[in-house]
C-alpha cells in the first residue's frame, strides 16, 4: 500500500475546515515528522492565524495562493508528491447566485490543478467532492460533478503518465462551517426559534476526523479514477435539531418548550435526503470496510486493480446508497456521535 512517508503533500483550500484539519492530523498524528506539508489559500486573516498555529513545525508553510491562477498552481506544484485538492465554492445558495464563479473555481480550477500535475509529475492526486454531485439539482452539485469528470479523464491519462488521479464523496461534516449544526446551536443559545427548511429532510453525516481519515486513507488505496465513499450513519435533520434543544436549552436559561422548530421552505437546489451512490454506480462499485469504492467507467482493466485493495468485503454492491433509506440514530446515538466528535456544547 501507497505510503506518505517521506512524501511533499500540498493542501489546497488549507484554511478551510478540511484543510486545517488535514494539516494538523498530518503534522500532529500518526504522520508526524514523516511528511513535508504546505497550503495555499486566499484567505489573508486566516492564513496568518494558521501560520502561527504551526510555527513550530519548520517542515510547514501555508502560504497565500488562488486555484484560478494557473502560473501560481504550476509553481506550487513543483516537487510535491501529494496534491489533496479542498479548495472550491461549497454553498449552494452561493453558487446559484453566482454559477460562474462556481465555474472558475470549481472546474477551472480544478483543471488547473490537474494539468500542473501532470507537468510536474506529482505521484498522487485527491479531489474532494461532494455527495451534491449525485443526481445534482444545483450549481455547485453540477460542479462538483463535473469535477468528477474531470479527475477520471485525467486518470485515463494516467495510463500514459505517472499521476494517479481518485476522488472521494463527503456526506455532511458536522461542525464544519456553514453546517447546519453551528446555526442550531447558535440559535438555541440565543433563544431563538430553530429554523429548519424541511421536516422530512435527512442527510448523512460524518465527523472532521472521518473526513480526514477517508481522505488518507485514499491517498494510501488509490490506483487511479476512483471515487471512495465512506460508510456514515444518517440523521433526521429534525431530530438533531429537537434533541438539541432538549439538551442543552435550559443550560443557557431558555425553557426548552419556548424553543421552537420552525420550517421556513426548502432554498434553491437543495434535496430532500442526500445520495452518495447512484444505482448505476453500484454496478461498478465495490464494498471495502469502512469505504465503498466505485470504479471508472472506462478502465477495462480496473477489475484487475481489485486485489491492490486490502480487506475487500465484496465485489459487488447492490443499489444506490442515499440517507433516505435510513436508518436513523436515535437520541442516544445522536449524543454519542457529538460527543464522540467534540460537537456538544
């Protein structure tokens, strides 16, 4: 298996929720000492702050750094091994005021990163994407699907070169922001009426450090064009927010009946439930531990990549995968899965 010892990793999007935390597991955990990091991103104020944080570490350098511009990719690239791609547009609202921004950064960018792989030969590229691009209803699912594309194509030519190319899917990474989590919270500190656009909605959902360990643990599995797909427990998004309020409501002086769950109307793309696999997809996919693993369409041989992946619980998959089949935790498991993640209060 693929290892990150010794290995130049460069994270993009390094001041964002992944990002930040992919440096720190990669600094602080089982990887460290073992692996040169460095990060670009476009936010100032955030870049400094994190530079502080790891100025200890002399084998770390986040610097200042846009996807959009290729000449700075290209020089960013040179002598990494390891490209793990976070950066992009990821409110859907956002993209749909704005699509071609989600455009020039989601896809131009992306490209941009794949050609200056390619040209620099690094080993290794990790795209994240998003369960949006399943059966996408928005801009930013459309974009993130098509980014999908983009790394197949470029693992087909990487028959030809020395870059493997692979994605992975994230469900919803609770306390990441923007999730639906810290707006709960905030909320009910305040005392105000929680506001959820659906009753019926339901979503997976996954912790920062599940999402770091799926992107590692690609980074070690891939052979090229995959897409990994966590196993994740699913959640009625009503259920979160109703046993948030019974937790912790009267913590903040609030009378947990005041506190009520208000729908106010689904926003533009957004869906129901969340779909990680399509039927289609299972009929290429296989089933790992903790991970299924669709297969490129076009890749003949990518059967016979099989057996480079250790602990293969099946071969074959049955129908797609989404959060509306259920099930769902109950209170009980809600509060074990925040407290495991460091997520209560």
């Amino acid at each position: 298996m693929y290892s990150l010892r010794g290995k130049k990793v460069l994270i993009t999007g390094a001041c964002g929720t992944i990002g930040s935390a992919l440096i720190r597991a990669l600094l602080t955990g089982e990887h460290r000492g073992q692996v040169d990091v460095s990060g670009i991103d476009i936010n100032e104020s955030e870049i400094f702050y994190l530079t502080n944080e790891f100025e200890d570490f002399g084998h770390c350098q986040i610097r200042f750094g846009d996807i959009r511009d290729r000449d700075t990719i290209f020089r960013e690239t040179k002598g990494i091994d390891i490209v793990i791609h976070a950066a992009a547009l990821k409110h859907v609202s956002i993209c749909e005021i704005s699509p071609y921004e989600a455009v020039k950064t989601n896809l131009l960018g992306l490209q941009n990163i794949i050609d200056a792989a390619l040209a620099n030969s690094v080993e290794k590229v990790i795209f994240t994407s998003s369960d949006k691009a399943v059966n996408s209803s928005s801009s930013m699912g459309a974009s993130k699907f098509l980014g999908e594309s983009l790394i197949r194509a470029a693992s087909g030519i990487h028959l030809k070169s020395k870059t493997v190319f692979a994605s992975t899917r994230f469900g919803n990474v609770l306390g990441s922001r923007g999730s639906v989590l810290p707006v709960f919270l905030e909320q009910i500190v305040s005392g105000k009426s929680v506001t959820l656009t659906d009753r019926r909605m339901t979503r997976f959902i996954m912790g920062t450090k599940d999402a770091v360990q799926l992107i590692l643990d690609s980074v070690s599995l891939s052979v090229g064009g995959e897409i990994f797909i966590s196993k994740m427990p699913t959640i009625r998004i009503q259920d979160l927010a109703e046993f948030l309020i019974e937790k912790i409501a009267a913590r903040y002086g609030h009378n947990q009946e005041s506190i009520k769950v208000i729908e106010t109307g689904m926003k533009i793309g957004e869906k129901l439930y969340e779909e990680l696999m399509t039927e289609a997809e299972s009929s290429r996919a296989i089933e790992l531990e903790r991970y299924f693993v669709v297969l490129p369409l076009y890749d003949v041989a990518a059967r016979n990549l099989i057996s480079q992946y250790p602990g293969v619980i099946s071969l074959e998959t049955h129908g797609e995968y989404t959060s509306a089949n259920g099930p769902y935790l109950d209170y009980s498991e809600i509060e074990r899965f925040l407290v495991t993640n460091n997520l209560l209060c």
